[in-house]
C-alpha cells in the first residue's frame, strides 16, 4: 500500500460541460476543505476529556457491543456527532458528515498511544525526574503500551516535568497536559460513497474523478453543490496493475491541488528467518548510509558470517551540508521573528513603531515558512534517494534482508555540531521508505540493537580506539576505528556496519513482528566475529561469461560473407604461457643488425609523403619533406634563431629574450601541433632548484649538443 500525492490542474461541470480552470476549482476545494476543518475541530474539541478517551480506549458502547473499525460508525455508535452542528443556514449533506467524523475519529484514536504513554509515566512518576532507578525502570516497562521506545518516553517525561516546574504539581492527565489537537484543512473522501465521490481509471497514466463541490463559500441548499469531474494524471510509479483507492483533496498555500491517492498492489511475502545472505547498514552524518554485506555460514555452534570487505557508501556530504546552512538560517529567522514581536508587544498598538515591528516580524514569518518547505522537500528527496539506492544494492548482491539499526533511540546529548546534524536528519523516512521499496521487491527488513556496534572490533570483538585518520593513530578522534588486538584499522561505519550484520545474521530467530505495523524488530543481541574472505574468481568469471553471452545479439545463420574461408579467424593468442613461449624464442633467435627490429608500434611521423588516389602528396602537419631537417638545437621556446637579430650573444654568454618573442614562437608550436623538448622545460643540468621550470636561459658554450 502507498500514496501517491497528485496535482488536479482543471475540472468540467458535468451537467452544463463548463471547464473550470485551476483557480475557479482551486476556491471550490478550498470551501468544503475549510467546512470540514471547522466541524471537525468542533467535535474533537467537544469529546476531549478522559471519560470520552476512555470509552473509546474501551472499545465498546453503552450496550457492550464492540465498535466497528470505521470511525465514522463508531462515532455514530457512541452517539457524539449529534452535539456538532454546522453554522444555521448552511446545508452540508450526510456524506460530508461522514467524513468530518472520520476525521475525528482518526484523530481521537490516536492520541490514545499518547494517553497511555502518559497514564504509565504519571502512575511510576519517579523520586528523581532527571534519572530513573532499576525497579523505577521495571515497573513503568510493565504499564507502557507495546512497541513503545525509550525516546518516546523520554519525551513524554521533559512534558510532564515541564508542566510541574510550571505549576507545582502533576497533570492529572493528557487532556490536562495538552490541549486538543489541531486538524488540517482537507476533504477526506474515503469515508464518502457513490452519491458524493466517484474514481475510475481511464488508461494507464490517467484516473477521472467525480466529487460534488460547493459553488460557494456558504451553501444554502443542496443546488448550490454540482459535480466536478477532474481528469488525474498518474505519475510513473503507480503500475498499470495497482488498484487505486478513494483519494485526499488538500489545497496547499501556493495554490495548489494536492490529490493524495492511495494505491495498493500485490507483493511477496518475506520470511523472518532463514536468512543466508545480509545487508547491514549503519547511520553516518555526511555518509549516510553505509553498508556491509555478510553471509552465513556453518550449523548450530559453528556459525559464522563472512564478509567480502566491500564498502557501500551512500555519500550525502553536499545535501547535508546544505541543510544545516538551511537549519541554521530557520533558527536566525526565528530569532528574529521573536525579538520583532516581543518590540512590538512592548510598545503596544497606539505606539508609531508598532506597525512597523508587526510588519517587519510578519515578513520574517513568511521567509520562515519557506525555509521550512525547503526542509522538508530536501529531507523527502534524500531519504527517496537513499532508500532506493540501499534497495537496489540489496537486490544486486543477492541479499534476502536488511539490517537497520534501531534509530528512534538515538538523540543529541550535549552540545557537539555533529550530534546536532545527526539528530535533525531523517532517519525515520528512510527507515520508512526502505521497507516499502524492499517489501515490492520481496526483501525483509529488520532492525537490530544499535548499542555498542561502534564500540567493538568485529573480527576479535575487543574495544577499538577512534582516531581522525589512519595514519593519525596517536590523536583522538572519531572518524577512523584501529583496533590494538587484531590489528584492524578501517573506516568507524564501516566497521559499524560489519557488526550489524552480524547481529542480524545470528540472532534472526529472535526476531519480532509487529502485528499492527508489520515492521520486524530484533531485540536480543548475540554477539558474533566477522570474517574476511575473497570472493572465487572462477565463479565471477563464468557467471560473467555467462551474462555476456545471453547479453549477446545472436549470430545470424547462413553461409559465411567471406567467400572461400571456411573457416573461423583464430583468435590471437595472450597470457603468460604465450609471453614466456616469445620470450624464449626471442632468446634463441639469432642477433640482428642494429635498427632491423621490427617494432609493431606505429611511427609517430611519416618519413616518406602519403600519396592521395589522385597523385597529390601530402605532408604530415608542421613538416617539410623535401627539405631536410637541420642538425641541432630547433629554434623556439627560448633556443635562439641564428638569423634574428636580438639572438646575439653577449659576454656574459646569457640570453634573454622578450616576452613577446617567446609567445609569438610558442603559438607557431602550437599552431603546428609539435612541440620541442628544449632547455626551457625541465630541469637543467646543475640546476636542481626548479623542478617544474627551467630557467629561460641558454648557454651555448654548455648545451651545443644535445
């Protein structure tokens, strides 16, 4: 199952076939989306106190009959839609009511996990809030909800001590320690039936929807209400055999329709455990993702996981350090924001700045907003990216699981940049988008215990020192792990990731599914030592033969195109046994006359003219054939022509020549395509001081030869 969000351009009235553009459709949306915000904030208000929560935690009605799983019909069942009416005069048919009250009704519901999380914490509220004692521990683990993790609670625990540092004593409740919450502007159309919203698929990239929209912002009766259909483009990750669902109309603030259709599509089942062939994956900061992959090997107590020793590394340094620039920029903007409303706050209303700061912090609130889009939009695309690149290398190398490190127990303690940078990533969309990409490519994804995998070498399981660098192994760092006992020194996360996959390999019989959620979770930890091995060549070679070869085009059939050869052209011979057989015959042939070698090297310039069909010799560029080459020094590049002028010589035997000389000859080398190794270039002989250049000098007493 998953959702893709779509974007409704125009819209036809389907009783007259007027067009609605954009804008027209856009304020029709933005009518019910608002009436429905208004009526269910109304009802979740109404119903937000412990005795509603309660009753609906309970599951059943005042005759003991269990809740249907539809929120609407629950509600409905309970009886509390009848004390929420719409506004006298407005007409809002039964449809629409139905999912205003699923709307509630899904919100409701879930903050019953907070209830609870709340209820436990408040009932085993500790004697020291900062810190927690064993029984402390054990006794609010027996009162908590099932799946809930150690940032949540802590979490929930600053909620409670924030509000009795506030008021000197204990909320009696969540209703207490927080105020209703807050609904979106949305239409929920998959509560709706046929008499209000229709979908049907055209063709391959495109789904026509049928919604019955406001005319206006306050209708009266129900002609005020007509038929929309809106024509859907797909987006290419919805297949031709997914079977679509009633969607989610939401106006966003820059003026658009966003459809949130749901879809859904068969997939395989993966199994928990069996598992041969891993995937481990550790969190980095700038490397976000990086892998492992490990095999198992051996039965019972001779279990083992082997590692080919590839590092996968899924490089984020540029997008990550654009989002902590952005990061930094949100809290300025917000800094400001405040400072402008508290002046304005201060000097009040009659005052002449006063509209002045207002305005001012009404301006950085908006910069602020678009700041945070370009957040969100930037986390979204990284997370997509990451999650399908981790997939696919899982799928490449043959491997039937992931392993994930448990991240929602990781946060930033103290006050290092890096654990700064490290809590404001998207862990959890990754975590989240992995498992859908590997569940529609029949990959299980489990997450282990993420304590102490940095901790300890995974070849001989002793504790490793981090350093800045490898060959900085006397400073401390943490970038580079080196372990004293085996004499490991690699990558920290990749190290990381060896020892994750080891984890997951060895106790996959621990593993635990989640029946609500399907995520499979590995809470128990063996440990296990990580081998390095290389892979068989042999193999590698066939099977890449063997893909070659089905990759292929085939040979076409029928007689050969070269008449007379019946048979194929051997192919040249190579290897070591071919180089030694010339060796040796090179050795016992007999010696040959100087410059009678025969060279398979082409000649850099042709000595004899390259003769055209037509009888036009041609010369190679820059050379003269006919006339012969003089002997000595060639002019240019700081060798003296005899003929120039300015080229004498003088006492001292130093020539020095113009700049404009040498740029004029350099480009006449460049214009030909040949350049002279001459005394300018490279180091001179008694001159060691200038490697790179040679001094722009000839002594022709010292360098009439060459």
């Amino acid at each position: 199952m998953a959702t893709a969000t779509c974007t409704a351009f125009r819209g036809v009235l389907e009783t007259t076939g007027e067009r609605v553009v954009q804008r027209v459709l856009l304020g029709r949306v933005g009518f019910l989306a608002r009436l429905s915000r208004e009526l269910t904030g109304a009802l979740v208000a109404s119903r937000w106190d412990e005795a509603s929560l309660d009753l609906l935690a309970a599951g059943v009605d005042e005759r003991g009959e269990v809740l249907p799983s539809k929120g609407w019909m629950a509600l409905r069942r309970l009886g509390w839609p009848q004390a929420v009416t719409p506004l006298t005069g407005v007409y809002v048919s039964d449809r629409v009511r139905r999912g205003v009250e699923e709307y509630a009704a899904r919100t409701l519901r879930l903050a019953l996990h907070r209830r609870g999380i709340v209820a436990a914490v408040l009932a085993t509220w500790p004697a020291d809030p900062h810190r927690r004692t064993e029984a402390e521990w054990t006794a609010l683990r027996k009162l908590l909800p099932a799946g809930v993790n150690g940032a949540e609670i802590r979490n929930r625990t600053r909620q409670v001590r924030a509000y009795l540092s506030e008021h000197g004593c204990l909320p009696a409740g969540l209703c207490v320690l927080e105020g209703p919450p807050q609904v979106a502007g949305l239409v929920l159309l998959a509560a709706m039936d046929r008499q209000q919203v229709t979908l049907a698929r055209v063709d391959a990239a495109t789904a026509r929807l049928r919604v019955k929209l406001p005319l206006c912002a306050v209708p009266a009766t129900g002609r005020e209400w007509a038929w929309h259909v809106i024509d859907i483009r797909l987006p290419a990750t919805i297949t031709p055999d997914a079977v679509l669902h009633t969607p989610t109309l939401r106006p966003t603030p820059a003026g658009r329709i966003a459809v949130d259709l749901p879809h859904s599509r068969p997939a395989p089942t993966t199994k928990a455990t069996g598992h041969t062939v891993a995937l481990g994956f550790d969190w980095g900061v700038n490397t976000l993702l990086t892998g492992a992959l490990g095999r198992l090997t051996g039965k019972g107590q001779g279990e083992r996981v082997l590692t080919d020793g590839r590092p996968l590394v899924f490089d984020a340094t540029a997008v990550s350090a654009v989002l902590h620039r952005l990061r930094t920029l949100r809290e300025h903007l917000a800094v400001k924001r405040d400072h402008c409303q508290a002046l304005a706050d201060g000097l009040g209303s009659p005052h002449l700045a006063w509209g002045e700061h207002v305005a001012r912090a009404g301006v950085l609130a908006v910069e602020h907003g678009r700041v945070c889009a370009r957040i969100r939009h930037l986390n979204t695309a990284l997370a997509r990216a990451a999650a399908r690149w981790a997939v696919d290398q899982a799928a490449a190398l043959g491997a039937s699981v992931i392993c994930l490190e448990d991240l929602a127990t990781l946060e930033a303690r103290g006050h290092r940049r890096g654990n700064a940078r490290l809590s404001g990533q998207v862990r959890g969309t990754v975590a989240e988008a992995i498992r859908h990409l590997a569940a529609k490519a029949g990959i299980a994804v489990v997450t282990v215990p993420a304590r102490g995998t940095s901790k300890r070498c995974p070849g001989c399981l002793a504790t490793l020192t981090h350093h800045p660098a490898p060959d900085r192994l006397s400073e401390r760092g943490w970038k580079w792990a080196h372990c004293a006992g085996c004499g490991l020194s690699m990558d920290r996360d990749l190290a990381a990731a060896r020892r994750i996959v080891s984890r997951g390999l060895l106790a996959q019989t621990h593993t635990v599914t989640d029946r609500a959620t399907g995520i499979r979770a590995i809470r128990t930890t063996v440990e296990g030592t990580v081998a390095l091995v290389r892979r068989p060549k042999k193999t590698t070679r066939r099977l890449r033969r063997r893909r070659h070869a089905q990759s292929a085009p085939p040979r076409p059939a029928g007689p050969k195109t070269t008449k007379g050869k019946g048979h194929p052209t051997p192919t040249r011979p190579s290897g070591p046994r071919h180089r030694r057989a010339l060796r040796t015959a090179a050795e016992q042939a007999p010696a040959q006359a100087p410059g009678s070698e025969i060279s398979r090297r082409m000649p850099d310039v042709r000595t004899v003219p390259a003769t055209t069909p037509t009888g036009v010799v041609q010369r190679p560029a820059g050379h003269d054939t006919t006339t012969p080459a003089p002997s000595g020094p060639v002019p240019g590049h700081g060798v003296p022509a005899p003929h120039r002028t300015e080229d004498h010589v003088p006492r001292s035997g130093r020539v020095r020549l113009s700049r404009r000389t040498c740029r004029r000859r350099t480009r006449a080398a460049e214009r030909t395509g040949f350049h002279h190794l001459t005394p300018r270039f490279g180091p001179q002989h008694g001159d060691r001081t200038r490697p790179r250049r040679a001094r722009k000098a000839w002594k022709p007493q010292a360098h009439t030869e060459f």
